[in-house]
C-alpha cells in the first residue's frame, strides 16, 4: 500500500495547485488523468480486475473532463462535476464485478463513495507504516530525521514570533533580516495551511477508496454488497390483458399523431396546432413522450421477465410488447416534428436543442428494447447505460450554446422576405450563453440594422471582452475563452452610452 499512499499524496498535491482558489479549466483534465491511472494500476496491482471492458469508461470520463479545456457552457460545466466522479465510481466498481448488475452498481458506488470513510483508521496506519522504513539501521535514521522534522516545526512559530520582536526593536536587523521575515510570513499564510488541511484530507480519502477496493474483507468486495433478489410473478393472462387495453389506447393515440404529421408535411404547417398555443402544443408533445416512454420501457422489462416459458401467452406479451415499443417511436416523431415547427416560429433555446437530444436517445433505446423482447438473453440494463453514456458525452461536444447562437442569428439573416423577417431574441443571447457564442454573436452584430440593437449588442461584447481579457492563471486556460479574448480584442469596441429605461424593451428584461 506504500505506492498508494504516495500515489495519494502526489493526487492532493496536485489538486491543491490545480484547484485552490483556481477557476476550473485545463486542470479537470490535468487532475483526471493521474486519477485514472493510479485506480486503474492499484487495481491491476492487487487483481482486482474482473471485467475489462469497465475500463472503456476512462474515455467517457477523460472527454467529459477535456470540455472544461475546450468549451464553457455553464449547465454542462455544474452536471460535469457529478457526472466524472460517477463514472469513475461507476468504473471502478463495475470492474470488481463479474457482470453488469444496476442493483449491485448502485450499491457498491454508494459503498465506494461513502462506505470508505469507515476505513480512516487503517488509512492512518497505512500512511504512517509508508513512512517508515522496514530494517533497524534505516529505523534508528528515519526516527533521528523524525525528531529533527518535528525541532523544525515546533520552532516555527516561535521563530516568527522572535524575528517579529527583533525586527520591531531594531531597524539595522530589520533591514537585513526583514525580507527573509516577509518571506516567511508570505509562504506560511492562511491560504497555505488551508492548502495542506486540503491536501491531508484528500490524501487519506483516496487511501480509504483505494483500501476499500483492495481489502478482501471490506464490504465493496463482500458478495452480499448490493445485492436484491427480484422475485415478480404475475398470472400471464393479467399481464396481455392488461397489455391489450394499453395497446389499443396507444393506437389510438398514435393515429391522430400520424394525421397530425401527414398533415404538417402536406397541407398546412401552421394547421397541426389549431387553436393550441405553440408553447403548449409543444410541450405537450415532450412530456406525453416521456411520460409515455417512462412507462412503456418498465412495462416491457417487468412482463418481458414475468413468463420466461415458451409458450402462446408468452409470443402474445412478446407482440403487444413490440407494439408497444413501435407506439414509442410513433409518439417520438410526432413531438419531434411539433418541437421543430415551434423553433421555427420563436427561435433556439437549450431546453428545446436538450429536447431533441432525448427524443434521439428515447428513440435510438427503443431498438434495443425490441431486440430485448424477442430474444431477451442481453443485459438491457447495460445497453441503456452504454446508450445514455455516449449520448451525454456527444452532446458536450455539440459546443451547445454556439449551435443556439448559430441558428438563432441565421433564422434572423437569412430571411428571404423582409417583410416576415423575425426578431432575434438577443436577450436570451445574452444571459443564456457564454463565450462559445461569441463569434456568433460578433457575426449577428456585423449583419444587424437596427441600431438600438447593435448598439446593445457591441456594449454586450464591450463588457464581455472586459470580463476575459484579465490575465489568468495557466490551471484556467480554456480555449473558448481565449478565441473569445482574441476576437474581441481585433473589433477594439467602446461602450455606448445609453439610457435603456427609456426604451419599451428594457421592461422586458425586468
């Protein structure tokens, strides 16, 4: 465990400088990396590796942590720092075990994260044992270099309070020892001893984890760990009846979906929504899709799991389960189609681009779902899991708020008529993204005619390049940032002044 308290040591040091009154930036995937490689090594040190393919979620996880390099969207950078510590949780754990089992993934996560804390204790006996060497020579030398360690430390304090006095009576020793007294008060300031607090807890935590997963008795690695027996048995009648009647509704439900999408692509776009408000009308279409979907997805896996025997109750589940998923697909279009004819009318937001990304992913789940109900000899579970992963990190590098922008100012440009030319929505631009939009922004601002509006727009990215022009330390550095920085820098704005209580919007904004 000698390398593993090292390993520790070396981690805290290192968020210590990466993170310590630091913004975050290229230090997530500095940090991350040094962290995958010491759990990965203690646990091919100790065979504990008993599913190799957990390690693929490293990619997942050094991606998610590289975002903090390359983009800056505020809602991805919050969800990130719970997401990367998941799946490193996730990795770890699914690597001990011999199959994928969600019971016994959240379980022992949860083991992993807080069950560790029970083993402070032996953390503390390890890290000292890994300070100490083993033959009586080299014990006698580490106990005298102890002792003078510790002459060292205790001398501290009464040596800043000496030299303080010292300095203070005499002004010849103050300007020869004064320096060396700023010095030392500089290096030993508050912020340093916060600092070490810092470093000698994330020391013994990450001992505690790496304890927990090595330590054959410890409850991460007991059998029992998460373990729940399912046990759900239901007449097969119960189950199809139960399955027809929701079937039928689904049915129709789906139709009147079907005529609403022949009838946007053939008559009147503007007909589907009738007398419904778009909002409405298309959120309506979102939620009946998550709601339905929700339901559809837990019915399939508790009848599919209910009669494993091959018999005719069980090929008719297998149908009205197909059918179901089928319904799924149907419901996802139409509110695919309705979300696009409501962007179309008021624009591009991040709800509404989130909102295609899961009916992509609702939809792209149903395929195996279906294969999931014909054969049903695949870990479901896992396939969800696997799908959410890889949607979730492809959608980070969608570079999200310069899509918004992209789309929000070419539906604003590229307006044949003049006459039905739309307004953009700048306000949303303004609060709602961050510098990846930037060079959106700045190309809007360059295409704008109305002048109460580029002039709101050049005071926006007057104050924008205000906020990154500030020079930052190297642990900040991202990209979007710095592309931001230079942009703005070439265009040399200057603030406008302007009394926006006088115009009708700034009520708006209220």
């Amino acid at each position: 465990m000698r390398k593993a308290v090292y390993g520790s040591l070396f981690l805290s040091v290192v968020h210590s400088i990466l993170f310590f009154g630091q913004d975050l930036g290229i230090s997530v995937l500095l940090f991350a990396i040094p962290t995958v490689f010491l759990l990965i090594t203690m646990l091919k040190k100790h065979n504990k590796i008993k599913n190799e393919k957990a390690l693929y979620l490293t990619i997942p996880i050094l991606l998610l942590s590289s975002t903090y390099l390359f983009f800056n969207n505020e809602f991805f950078n919050v969800v990130n720092m719970m997401a990367i510590p998941i799946l490193l949780g996730t990795m770890i754990v699914w690597a001990t075990v011999d199959t994928f089992k969600v019971r016994t993934l959240l379980g022992k996560s949860i083991n992993l994260v807080i069950g560790s804390l029970e083993f402070i204790p032996n953390a503390l006996k390890i890290i000292k044992a890994a300070f100490l060497f083993k033959n009586n020579s080299e014990e006698i030398k580490n106990k005298k270099i102890k002792q003078i360690g510790i002459g060292v430390l205790c001398s501290l304090p009464l040596l800043v309070i000496i030299l303080a006095l010292l300095i203070s009576a005499d002004g010849i020793f103050a300007n020869m020892f004064g320096g060396i007294y700023d010095q030392i008060m500089y290096i030993f300031n508050i912020e340093f001893w916060l600092r070490v607090i810092l470093a000698g807890i994330v020391t013994i935590y990450l001992v505690c984890i790496i304890y927990n997963i090595v330590f054959k008795e410890s409850t991460l690695n007991s059998e029992k760990s998460g373990s729940f027996t399912w046990n759900l048995k239901v007449d097969g009648t119960i189950v199809n009846t139960v399955l027809t009647i929701i079937n039928v509704v689904y049915l129709l439900f789906s139709s009147i979906q079907i005529l609403y999408v022949l009838r946007y692509l053939f008559i009147n776009p503007l007909s589907i929504a009738g007398d419904f408000e778009f909002a409405k009308y298309a959120r309506q279409g979102f939620f009946q899709l998550m709601f339905v979907s929700f339901i559809n997805f837990v019915i399939i896996i508790i009848t599919n799991s209910n009669n494993k025997e091959k018999n005719v109750e069980n090929k008719y589940t297998k149908i009205m389960n197909v059918l179901m998923a089928v319904f799924t697909i149907i419901i996802a279009v139409s509110a695919f189609m309705r979300m696009s004819l409501y962007e179309r009318e008021y624009g591009y937001t991040f709800l509404r681009l989130m909102v295609y990304v899961i009916l992509i992913t609702e939809i792209i789940m149903i395929i195996p779902t279906i294969v999931y109900i014909i054969k049903g000899k695949f870990n479901i579970f896992k396939t969800y899991f696997i799908i959410a992963i890889t949607m979730y990190t492809v959608v980070n590098f969608i570079n999200i708020d310069a899509t918004i922008a992209r789309k929000n100012v070419n539906r604003y440009i590229e307006q044949n008529d003049i006459s039905a030319k739309r307004e953009i929505d700048f306000s949303y631009l303004r609060y709602n993204t961050g510098t990846d939009a930037i060079p959106e922004i700045v190309r809007l601002y360059n295409n704008v005619s109305d002048e109460k509006l580029k002039r709101e727009i050049n005071n926006y990215l007057y104050n924008q390049y205000n906020a990154v022009k500030e020079e930052s330390n190297w642990q900040q550095f991202n990209i979007s940032k710095q592309r931001a920085k230079d942009i703005l820098k070439e265009m040399n704005l200057s603030y406008i002044q302007y009394n926006y209580k006088n115009d009708s919007r700034y009520y708006e904004y209220l």
